[in-house]
C-alpha cells in the first residue's frame, strides 16, 4: 500500500484551510453539524478530508455534551477569541438565547410551549405528526414503550406497588411461593419485570389478582439489548437492584421487604408507565451516567440506544410532533437543538462572549 506524506507546513495549511471551510459552512446552515458529512466532497485531495473527519468526529462529540458548544469549538481553532464571561441563567437571558439558536418564530413558540408544560426536569421528544397539524402531548411519569402486562385487561394502574426487576425466567410456582404470601399477607401490591414465565405461572398469577388475594402483575421483558437496559433503567427509578442469577441472586430467595414502592404503575395496550416519588436526583445521576457513556460510545448504534434511555427518563414528557412538510427534517433538529439548548441552559449556565449568548457544558 503506498503511503502519501505530506510536510508539517503542508499539513499546516491544509488544516487552516479545512478549519475555514467548515466555519463558513457552519455559519450558512442552522442545522450544520447534524449535516456536517456533506461538507466532505468538497475538499480535493486526502490529507484535507483526514483531516476533516476529525474536526467532524470532535464537532459532534461537542454538541453532544452541550448543544451550541460546536460553535465555540470552532471559534477556538481559529483564532483566540475575546475572554468571555459564564453567568448564571436568568428569564431575562431566555430571549437572546432563543434568538441565538433559530429564527423560526413557529419553532420558537412550540419549544417554549414544550418547556412550560414539562418543566426544566422534564423530557421532551419530536417526531413527526400523523395528522395535518403539529401537536403537543403530555405523559405524566417515565414511560417504556413496548412492555404490556402478561395480563389481558385494557388499561389499569397500582398505585403504591412494589417493583421487582428479575433477569430471569419463572418456571414453577414453587419459585415464588414465599414471595406471593409475603404479599398476601401484607396486602401490598407488586409488578414484577421479569424475562418470562410458565403459562402455570401466569395462570396462578391470574387467578390470584381476580380473586384479589394477591395483587401481583408480571410483565415481560424482551430477551434483548433493549431489554436489559430497560431492567436497570426500571431498577434505577425504582431505587431497587435486579435479582439476576449472575451475582448469585435466586428467585426463590426474594425478600419484599428489601424492595422499593414506587407512586404508581400505569398499564396500557402496549406500554408501562411509572410515577416516582422522592427520587429525581437518583435519576439525575443516572442520567449523567448514560450521557458520559455516549461521549465514549464508539458506534452510532450505541449513541442510538444511549440517547433513547436518556429521552424516557423524566417525571413529565411531553411528545412534540410537527406536521408534515417538505422542510420537516431541518424543523425536527431546529427543535430538538432548540429544546436541548434551554435544558442545559437551565442546569448548567450560559457563556456571554461578546454579546452572543451560548450554553456552557458541565
């Protein structure tokens, strides 16, 4: 394989002119790193796309850790900028802020309408809508889509259940039998999330929760990437461990008294709502945990699957969805940097530099 060198002066100014480049590109497009790859066909030889794709590769690693900060990023590769200042974020600075990220008046007043009714602390995700018209849809509690009880009522809740997390298959009743006269006798309810179980199992299971003697509903857990993160992510919330065999935990051996009630559990066709009491900042670190995992991630699949743990963790969400258009794409990431923007704006203060407003990381 022949190798090409280049001189370090060589190198010197392709990077210079690789650096300009992208600043200009970023300076043109409201959405510019999201789309940063289509910069890459223009530079002509193979030193100055190396040496983009790692100016690209550290852009996105910093909007990742902070939205906006790609933008100061770049300022100090090119040139050191006037010292600025990191200030506390007040209401006044929300305006200039807002101004700072998109001009989209449309886009400027769903963002804010998203943020009032979730809250700082609360989450909020954009798609796309069905329907003609854009729409704002509130989910109180930390939602996982694609769990449904092992039960077949419509809709129901629990309210003050205990949460068990089981990274295991139930076979026999036998397994649980001390479990489910703990909770007969202390008439507290309880979900169990669990990889599965027998039809002996369920049918036991059953039975008991129509006669009411047992409040006890399972819920399956797909054996897959997914659903070994919803386990911990549910166990997390709960303030619980998993009960998994791979650190010597047996079933048969579950004391109730060693798990947490959570508020209440709601049920629905195909997803399980949880309302938390008294643990925001137990989540928060969790949360902080997954998005220091995504700026180690080494592929996109893993950054995919970090980021929506990250975006059902919440005590609010609020579903943005936007109607239907040709410019639907730029409008989806103008929101989604917009809202991002407000969020980390809240937790972690704004950095004046030279009148612009941008949001600080950690």
């Amino acid at each position: 394989m022949n190798k090409i060198l280049y001189k370090k002066e060589d190198i010197s100014l392709h990077l210079k002119y690789v650096i300009e480049t992208t600043f200009q590109y970023m300076s043109t497009k409201e959405n510019a790193v999201q789309d940063i790859q289509e910069l890459k066909k223009v530079f002509e030889n193979e030193c100055q796309r190396k040496l983009f794709d790692i100016l690209a590769h550290h852009l996105m690693k910093s909007e990742i850790s902070s939205p906006n900060s790609s933008d100061i990023f770049i300022n100090l590769l090119r040139f050191s900028p006037k010292k600025g200042r990191v200030k506390v974020f007040t209401r006044r600075d929300v305006t200039k802020l807002f101004q700072s990220i998109t001009s989209n008046r449309e886009i400027s007043e769903i963002a804010e309408k998203a943020v009032l009714i979730s809250g700082f602390r609360g989450k909020i995700s954009v798609g796309a809508s069905p329907t003609n018209s854009s729409l704002l849809e509130l989910k109180k509690g930390i939602c996982f889509e694609g769990l449904k009880s092992s039960f077949s009522f419509k809709e129901s809740s629990l309210k003050d259940a205990k949460v068990i997390c089981i990274d295991g298959f139930i076979e026999s009743v036998s397994e649980i039998h001390h479990l489910l006269d703990n909770l007969s006798n202390s008439k507290i309810p309880a979900i169990l999330f669990v990889r599965g179980l027998s039809e002996e199992v369920v049918h036991t299971l059953k039975v008991n929760f129509d006669r009411k003697t047992v409040i006890c509903v399972p819920v399956i857990v797909p054996y897959d990437i997914d659903g070994v993160n919803m386990l911990n992510d549910i166990a997390v919330i709960s303030k619980n461990d998993v009960v998994s065999s791979l650190k010597g935990d047996l079933i048969s051996s579950i004391n109730i008294e060693n798990f947490n009630e959570v508020e209440e559990v709601q049920f629905s066709k195909n997803e399980v709502v949880i309302l938390t009491k008294g643990n925001s900042s137990n989540i928060d670190r969790h949360i902080n945990h997954l998005q220091h995992k995504i700026l180690n991630a080494e592929n996109d699949a893993t950054v995919e699957s970090l980021t929506k743990r990250i975006k059902r963790l919440g005590s609010n969400q609020v579903r943005v969805l936007l109607a239907e258009d040709i410019n639907i794409k730029s409008k989806l990431l103008s929101l989604d940097k917009y809202i991002r923007s407000i969020k980390f704006a809240s937790s972690y203060g704004i950095f004046d530099s030279n009148g612009k407003i941008i949001v600080t990381g950690k």
